[in-house]
C-alpha cells in the first residue's frame, strides 16, 4: 500500500492481540494491507440507512482451518468486520467470488443481525484474490 492510500484508509493490518489470537488457531492465509471498497445495497441498521453507498477502506483477510475474519482500518464499520466460522470449507453466509483481481465477500446482514438488512460486498483489491476464493470453497 502506498503512504497516500495509508494516510487515508489506515494501515490495514491486524492489531497484536487479534494476531496472536489467530495465530493460535492455525493461520492458512493472512494478507494485510489491501485496499478496496464496502458496498452497501439497501442496507438498514439501527440508526444507519444506505442505499448505494460505496465507503473506501484498508484490511486484512485471515483464514484459519476455523474461520475467515476481515478486519478494516477505516469506515464506518472498522475494526472486526467479518468473524464468521467455515463449514464444510466455505465461510457460513457469505458468498464469494472474484473479479479483475479483487476478492469480493457479499453478505446479507439480516443473516448475522436480526436489525439489519438488505446486503454488504466487501471488495478488496489482492493479487492472491482467486487463491483466497478456492481457500474458501469458491473455486
């Protein structure tokens, strides 16, 4: 990541202690420092309406033999933005697929939060983004 894109979307990396926490449960893949995009559709929270909103953001994909964790630097959703355990492979509720080199995680908030609806894609730019898909049973 460049020192512009940092100044403005954050580092993206994991704190310490979310790390080690990870790290206990058998890292299959980190990658820290990606930049992208949340879209949100329709989506409706306590407080929160947006329609069509796009928020920039920086952060860092971890998978464990356990689960998928996305945690983002900056938006209105930062911090631990996905924790959502793997079944049979796949993370529980989310969709995943790839485009143009990027990762792209879509959800329905309604499935993790009974005051929420209509539906998120999280979009981050990676090299490694189709890997990261047939780690997670999209490939």
């Amino acid at each position: 990541m460049n020192l512009f894109s940092r100044a403005l979307l954050g580092s993206g990396r994991l704190p310490d202690s979310v790390r080690t926490t990870m790290q206990a449960e058998g890292i299959e893949y980190l990658a820290e420092g990606l930049t992208g995009s949340v879209r949100y559709h329709a989506y409706r929270a306590p407080g929160v309406r947006r329609f069509g909103a796009v928020d920039a953001t920086a952060g860092a994909v971890v998978v464990t033999r356990r689960r998928l964790l996305v945690w983002l630097t900056r938006g209105e959703q930062k911090g631990k933005h996905l924790d959502v355990p793997l079944r049979d492979g796949q993370p529980f509720g989310v969709t995943v697929r790839v485009e143009g080199g990027r990762l792209i995680l879509g959800y329905e908030p309604a499935a993790f939060h009974a005051d929420r609806s209509g539906r998120v894609e999280l979009r981050l730019k990676t090299p490694e983004a189709a890997r990261i898909a047939v780690l997670l049973g999209a490939g």
